[in-house]
C-alpha cells in the first residue's frame, strides 16, 4: 500500500489550496481516510477526517474553511482548503486506516508543505 499526496504550496493568507491523496495497491478494505497536519515545533494533529460511510470529522480550527472528501472509485481523498490563515501553515499528512491480510494497519502518506503568507 502506498500514499502519495500533492498539492500543498505557499499561498496569502485568505486563499485557498486543495490536497490530494490517492492510495494505491491492492486486497484491502478502507475504513478512514483524513489528513493531518504538524506546525513548526508542535505535535502532528487532525484537520479532517472522513469515513466509508462518508460521515466527517474537523478539528475546531479548520471548521467552515475546509471541506474532506473521497472519491472512492479512485480510492483518493480530498481536503479543500478556503480562507487559509498563517496558523495553517505546516506540513500535511494524508492517513488512512485499512483492513487486509494483516489486519488492522494504518499507513502514512510522505507529507506536503503549505505555507500561508500573511
């Protein structure tokens, strides 16, 4: 299973961007998709979530600005940034949570950078 992410870039504050993650392989069953973020010097935290079922999960932050969504034909999520603000700028991980042969297991995607200008 692999994840790779695009999209991320530097933008002014009040833009918008929009982050792909599109997960590849085979002989699983996705449960979760949702993309997470790590600001310089703090933790990896949750933006959005959003599950087989198509139900979401937002942190407060991202609340009315971001939208998650999946595409599951293609087995790609999706997270539209608006209105973006300097505290949005870090580094955005694509995550997944999967059934197959092994079992349980998450998988990371390699990361993409957005920076806000203010």
């Amino acid at each position: 299973v692999q994840l790779q992410a695009s999209g991320g870039g530097l933008v002014q504050a009040g833009g918008s961007l929009r982050l792909s993650c599109a997960v590849s392989g085979s002989g699983f069953k996705i449960n979760f998709m949702g993309w997470y973020r790590q600001a310089p010097g703090k933790a990896r935290e949750l933006a959005a979530e959003i599950f087989s079922g198509g139900s979401t999960i937002y942190a407060d932050s991202v609340k009315g600005r971001f939208t998650i969504s999946r595409d599951n034909a293609k087995n790609t999520v999706y997270l539209q940034m608006n209105s973006l603000k300097s505290e949005d700028t870090g580094v955005y991980y694509c995550g997944v949570d999967l059934m197959s042969a092994l079992g349980h297991v998450n998988y990371w995607g390699q990361g993409t950078l957005v920076t806000v200008s203010s």
